[in-house]
C-alpha cells in the first residue's frame, strides 16, 4: 500500500510540470521621459542630461532608447538652451543656469508630435550632520539620522538619497517641521565600520511629491484586498499634438545638496 502511494504521489508531482504561455496584450510604445535636471553650487560642472525611452512588452529585457529627437528647453526671460544627443536617447547641455522664480519650459519634439513640459528651479537647504547608532530587529542594524535646517515660512518638499551599495530614496513635506531642525532617517544591515556613504537632499515641488507618492504606494511588497491597485501614473508632459498619446516621466529642476560620511 506504501509504494502504491507514493506511486501517486510522484505521479501527481509529475502531471503538474507544464509550461503556460502567457498572451499579453501589447499597447503601442510611449515616449518616457527621464528630465531631472541637478545643480550643486560645489561643482564646477553641472552638465544636465535628459534621457528618453519607450514603454516595451512586459517580458522584454532591453528598454528602447527613443532616437533622433529634438529637446530644448525655453525660459520665460526669453533663453533657448538646446539638448545634443550624445548617445542613442541622451541628450545633454552645459550650460543652464538655474534661476528662481522662472519657467522653464521643456520641448521634445519625437516622431513628428511635440511634448511639453513646465517647471521652476526648487532650492534645497544645506545638509548638516550625520548622527549614527545601532538598531533594527536584531540590534546590529546601522542607523543613520541626517539633520538639517528646514526654511521657516515656506512650503518645502524634499527628495532624500542614502548611497551605498545600493540607493535608497525618502520624500518629505515639512508641514510639522517647518523651520525647525529635523532629520531624515536611513537604516543600512549591510554598512561596515570604515565604509564612506552619501547622503543627498534635493529641493522639489509639490507636484513631484505627489508623483513620487503615489509611484512609492504602487512599489511597495505585500498583498491582500487591501493593497494599493495599480494604475498608470502620469507625470507633468503633456502631447500637444496628440493629447491622447501622453508620454510616462516628469520634467524638474532641483538643487541638490550633498554630504560623505564614514561608517564608525
């Protein structure tokens, strides 16, 4: 009766090995723009790069680079800086200067429709110290807190950066914090006493942080009826030839602010 079972058993283990193809419905590709211009007052470079893509089929590995486009941005005091394509879909130019108070107005011209996209340069406040201590479930976890100043009597949006080995990204309004010294929090079980990290602060508008909102509740791990459903997050371009056929991206200018730190 035992080898009669197990017979069963490893037949049933057998009849499960099939392979199922998976027919995927395909839109026509979209152009996504990647347009966040960063300026540090401590570089002497800060050459701007603007990467353009396609959407592409679910399986597929390699993302297409959207070629043979034309990428200007236009201020509203009357300048034209002019994107060059350097490499198939990145276009960069050296030589914007970031001014507040002033539109900026990025045109992309691709595939004989024209996108368009407005923004305002967003200062960010200089990073002061790092704070580190020992944390997390088992107690050997590395933390980190990053203070800085928050400007009083404005509205500030941030985007945070923690560089390791791998980047790991906060966003934050200031609404309980304005004006006060605060902190960003990062956590690292892999950082090693000795190990130099970074840590980097951009200032961003309160569209961006929605945006990035709204992509960081679709990113997240678990499951259940209750969990954020997906849905297509459209940023700030829009297709003024062909409404209909949005691009995917954001187009913004930010400050960035950056400090290293050794891992004691």
């Amino acid at each position: 009766m035992k080898r009669i079972c197990l017979l069963l058993m490893l037949l049933s283990l057998i009849s499960c090995e099939e392979v199922v193809d998976v027919d995927l419905e395909e839109s026509a590709p979209r152009l996504v723009v990647e347009a966040s211009l960063l300026w540090n007052n401590e570089q002497e470079e800060n050459k701007q790069v603007i990467r353009l893509t396609t959407t592409t089929a679910y399986f597929e590995d390699k993302i297409p680079a959207a070629t043979g486009a034309t990428v200007t941005i236009l201020t509203a005091t009357g300048e034209e800086y002019v994107f060059n394509e350097v490499t198939d879909g990145v276009f960069t130019n050296e030589n914007i200067p970031p001014v507040l108070n002033v539109d900026y107005q990025l045109v992309i011209t691709y595939e004989d429709e024209v996108y368009v996209a407005t923004a305002q340069f967003v200062p960010a406040p200089p990073l002061g110290y790092v704070e580190q201590s020992l944390g997390g479930f088992s107690g050997d976890e590395v933390e980190f807190k990053l203070f800085y100043r928050d400007p009083a009597g404005v509205e500030n949006y941030y985007l945070f950066r923690y560089i390791n080995e791998k980047i790991s990204l906060q966003i934050y309004e200031d609404e309980f914090t304005d004006g006060n010294q605060t902190f960003a929090f990062f956590s690292d079980e892999d950082a090693e006493p000795g190990d130099m990290v970074g840590f980097q602060i951009e200032g961003i508008s309160e569209g961006f942080y929605e945006y990035m909102y709204i992509l960081r509740s679709q990113s997240g791990t678990g499951g259940g009826p209750f969990q954020t459903q997906p849905s297509i997050v459209r940023g700030n371009i829009v297709n003024t030839t062909n409404p209909e056929n949005f691009a995917f991206g954001y187009f913004r200018l930010s400050e960035k602010n950056m400090l290293t730190y050794e891992v004691e």
